[in-house]
C-alpha cells in the first residue's frame, strides 16, 4: 500500500510529554532522591491508578504543598525559583 503524502498523517514514535506544549521530559533537568519503601510504593501505585507519570505527580504535590502556604511564603518561593532560573540560564549560556 502507498503512503499518502498528506499532512495530516501521524508521526511515528510518543509524542513529547512535557509540561507545556512543545517541551520534552528529556530536556529537563534530572533529580535524584531517596524515598522510604513505603512512599515509593504509594508513588508508582498513584502513577499507576491515575495514569500518569511519577514526575507529574511529584510536579502537582509540589504545587499543592506552594498553594498551602501562606501568600508571604509563595513570593518568597516565586521569587527565590525565579532567581534560580534566571541563574540556570546565564550559567547555561556561559558553558556554550
């Protein structure tokens, strides 16, 4: 059978996964913890039960745990990640 040409055909292979359009899950940062055999366990069997990946799900807690805090507290945290951010960047470009 030929292969149409059109545009609308799928591309081959999973589509990025990322947290904005666009974004691939490889391209972010990594990070390594420890996790007692109980939380692991309630970690992979959420991911499991909602159908997601564990990083989504640590993602949502982190935001949850920020939107629980006082207001004080989330500018502190907004402005302390943006420092951080704009510091990955500059430190990024300056190793290029």
């Amino acid at each position: 059978m030929a292969r149409n040409g059109s545009k609308d055909q799928r591309r081959i292979g999973r589509p990025p996964a990322g947290a904005r359009a666009g974004e691939k899950v490889k391209d972010y940062p990594q990070l390594s913890i420890r996790l007692p055999d109980e939380v692991k366990a309630k970690l992979q069997a959420l991911s499991m039960v909602a159908s997601r990946p564990q990083w989504r799900i640590i993602t949502d807690a982190i935001e949850c745990y920020v939107r629980d805090r006082s207001r004080a507290e989330q500018r502190m945290v907004e402005e302390l990640a943006v420092r951080r951010r704009r510091g990955r960047r500059h430190s990024s470009a300056r190793s290029r």
